[in-house]
C-alpha cells in the first residue's frame, strides 16, 4: 500500500515538477552508479528504488501526453 500512495502523490504533481524530480532523480542513479565503480556505495538497493522511481515518473508524464493529445482530438472532430 506504501508504494502505491508515493505514486498518487506523483501523480499529483504538475508537469513542471515531475520533470525536475526526474532530473534529481536521474543525476542521483548516476552518481550511485559512480560510487559503486569507486567501491563507496553502501546500499545498492537504492539503485532499484531510484530506477523504479525514475519509471513512474516516465510513466505518468506520458500518460498525461496521450491525454491531452486524445483531448486535441476530440476538439478537432467536433
């Protein structure tokens, strides 16, 4: 139940704010990445936390594209 109330609260962020979350998100996986080449990462499970939350964020971003092009469509057909 705990995963599934972060995503709600995603999705109610605006547009603008979920692309710069993803952004924080994404500099935040590269950066773990390069910690654990350099062998000073201590929690690899963070790096499947942050993947999953990268994809969610994908996900509802285009979810909101193909709405809101459905939406042109109906306004042009009528």
């Amino acid at each position: 139940m705990k995963k599934r109330n972060h995503f709600l609260e995603k999705s109610k962020l605006t547009t603008a704010q979920l692309v710069a979350q993803l952004n924080i998100l994404k500099s935040d996986l590269n950066d773990s990445r390069i910690k654990i080449q350099l062998q000073k990462f201590t929690k690899p499970h963070k790096i499947n936390e942050l993947r999953q939350q990268i994809a969610q964020i994908n996900t509802i971003i285009s979810q909101r594209i193909i709405k809101e092009s459905n939406e042109a469509k109906t306004k042009r057909s009528n």
